[in-house]
C-alpha cells in the first residue's frame, strides 16, 4: 500500500478562471483537491501534463460566460435619472 501525503499548496489565479474553473469542476462532482490529485497522478503515469475539457458543450460555454463577466464596465447608478439614462444609453448602437 502506498503512503498518502498531505501537503498544503497554495496558489495565485485569477478570479474569473478560478470561478469558471470551479464551475466546471462542481458540475463534473469533483472537488479542486480531487482535480489537483488527479492532474499529478496523470502527470507520474504518463509524463505528460493533462488538459481537456470534460464537460458538456453547455457546461462549458456557461464557464466561459461566468469569465467573460469579469470583463464587463460596471456603472452605478444612484438617481432616477440615472437609471432611465443608463436604460436609454444604447452605448452607440
């Protein structure tokens, strides 16, 4: 039988990756610290560093949406009249 380890790893991401990353993960039931074991059970068995998708086409199109959100103005509004001119500003289209 083989000795478990447990090791702290600590990492930097980004939020809109880390957020679509565990969205993923969630709708294929894993946790990351499944997926972390995995990966370097991969990596000892093969040599090589894994990355596909493995989830459905919706799943992951959502994903990327949940990324792409972080990228997107955000305008407050405080008045009435802001909120009709931010509902009427069609940003030039």
């Amino acid at each position: 039988m083989t000795a478990l380890v447990k090791r702290r790893v600590q990492y930097t991401v980004d939020q809109a990756i880390l957020e679509s990353a565990e969205y993923i993960m969630a709708k294929a039931g894993l946790t990351p610290a499944t997926v972390l074991s995995m990966v370097y059970a991969e990596i000892a068995r093969t040599g090589k560093i894994p990355v596909t998708a493995q989830v459905s086409e919706d799943d992951f199109n959502t994903a990327r949406l949940i990324a792409a959100s972080h990228n997107l103005p955000s305008v407050k509004v405080f008045t009435d009249t802001d909120i009709v001119n931010f509902l009427e500003d069609d940003n030039g289209y």
